[in-house]
C-alpha cells in the first residue's frame, strides 16, 4: 500500500501563545459613575422616589386634606396620575429602563379609580349614585387602558383592560337591569367566551398590528375566569343554598362554559390537565342542570 505523504512541519506547534496584557483598571472615579448610573442602580432610585411621591401624598390626605377646597382635592390625584404617564414616557423614551417605566405608567393606571372617587366624594352625594359612579369609572379605566395598551404595548395593560372590561359589565347590569345578582357570574362566564374569540381571532389575523398585544392576555383571562368562578359559585351554592334558584342556574351555566374553555385550553396549549379539566366539568354541568330540569318540571 501507498504510504501517506508526510505532513509539512508547522513551526508555530509547541511555541507560547503571546500573553496579552489586562486592559489597565479605570479610575475610582469612573468606575464610581458607572456603579451610580448603572441600570440596577438607577431603578432602585426610580422605586425609592415613587414610594417617597406615595408618602408624601398620603401624609397629604391625612393631615392637610381638609383645608383644601374640592377643585384643589380632585386637581391632587389627577396631578399625580399625569405625572407618573408622562415619568413613564419619559424613563421609556430617554433610557433603556423597560421595567421601570412599566411600572411608572402602571401606577398611573392604577390610580385612575381613585380619580374617579375623588370627584364621586367631593361633588357627590355617597353612597347615592353608586351605580353612576361604578358605571363611568369602570368606562374611563376601559378606555384609558385599551389606550395605554395599544401606545406601551405591555401584556400588563392587556390583563388589566380585561378587569376593566369585566367591572363594566357587571356595572351595566347593576345599573340598567333588574336581574338578580347570583346571575352576575355567569355574565363573567359569558365574557370570558368572548375573549377567547377575540384573542383567538387576533393571534390568528395575518395583520393585527398593534391589537397583539390583547391576543395572550385575552387568552389567559379566558382560563382564569371559569378558574376561579368554577369552584366560588359551587361552594356558594352549597353553604348558602338549599333550592334551586339564580345562583344554581348561574352555576351550571358557569360549569358547562368552564367545561368547554378548559377543552379549548387543552387542544391550544396541548394540555393534559386542561384536558382532565374539562372531561370532568362537562357532566358535572349536565347533572346539575338537569337537577334543576327535573325539579322545576316535577
């Protein structure tokens, strides 16, 4: 056989790599700004001034609200409100603080019901008119938040527009019905079914632009809604009740919606528990309702 041609010798085998200096350590100086500039740092000043902002203006209410008149009352919270969307636009477009200005319009977000109490308490008549109050606040929070949601574009204005979407519901049926209010879960149920089509029809639109962002909170809020009602309105309805009434027929409603959201979740997510879920609330539904079928017809 042949024998293989000798390799050529390379020289650079067997030799040390060059060492390559350190960099020289920058001053104390630097590396003190850096330390004081760096983003762990700035957000920590960012939360230690919101919480300075909070004591102030609670030290204000407590000790000084009264001597105020009710425009200068209202004009307080709004001012705060304003100050913490425009301080989260600011820290959003100016650094690279995400987080931080999150949080910042957050707060604000979070402070437009106390808004809306602020003007019910001082041009009011509390606790008449609630329903007006519970019905307009619930309407500004819903447009504000769909609002910040499609600028900011954070899930956490998404789930947040689904909480405001709920109170408004229930405000309208407290304020423009008379149905009794064991029925107001099953109106939950009913719109935890309309937000998974419309999270579903925006996850699967070839261009939802910027209403994305509504796609996955809309979706989970779909799960946690007959999550929680599920087992509230059953317990309820076992320690308070003993006929069949509002709260058992919003109860089944709530099981059998429950039933299919839980299987909707179990194809979507590939779930087996969502799966086992839902294979046990379907006939526990079908048997409470038809407890109720067989009683009211004898």
């Amino acid at each position: 056989a042949p024998h293989p041609a000798p390799q050529p010798f390379d020289q650079t085998q067997g030799k040390p790599e060059p060492l390559v200096p350190k960099p020289p350590q920058p001053p104390l100086r630097e590396r003190l700004w850096r330390s004081l500039l760096s983003e762990r740092t700035l957000q920590a000043l960012l939360f230690l001034g919101i919480f300075l902002l909070f004591v102030a203006a609670i030290s204000f209410v407590v000790w000084g609200w009264k001597d105020f008149s009710a425009p200068v009352r209202v004009a307080i919270p709004f001012g705060f409100t304003a100050l913490f969307f425009a301080l989260g636009q600011v820290v959003r477009t100016k650094t690279r603080l995400d987080r931080s200005a999150l949080a910042l319009s957050a707060i604000a977000a979070l402070l437009i019901p106390i808004d809306s109490y602020t003007i019910y308490a001082n041009y009011g008549n509390p606790p008449a008119g609630w329903e007006q109050f519970w019905l307009v606040t619930s309407l500004a929070c819903l447009a504000v938040y769909v609002f910040a949601a499609l600028q900011i574009q954070s899930r956490f204005f998404g789930y947040i527009t689904g909480v405001a979407a709920g109170s408004a519901v229930l405000a309208l049926l407290e304020r423009l019905t008379d149905v009794s209010r064991d029925w107001y879960s099953a109106a939950i149920s009913i719109l935890a079914v309309m937000f998974i089509l419309l999270g579903t029809w925006l996850a699967r639109h070839p261009r939802p632009g910027r209403w994305r962002v509504f796609s996955e909170p809309f979706l989970q809020l779909a799960l946690w809604i007959p999550a929680a009602l599920m087992p509230l309105t059953l317990g309820l309805r076992l320690v308070t009740r003993d006929t069949y009434d509002a709260l058992h027929y919003a109860m089944s409603v709530n099981w059998f919606i429950g039933a299919f959201l839980f299987g909707w979740g179990a194809v979507h997510h590939r779930s087996r528990s969502l799966g086992i879920l839902a294979a046990i609330a379907l006939p526990v539904s079908v048997y409470m309702a038809q407890g109720a079928l067989f009683e009211r017809t004898g």
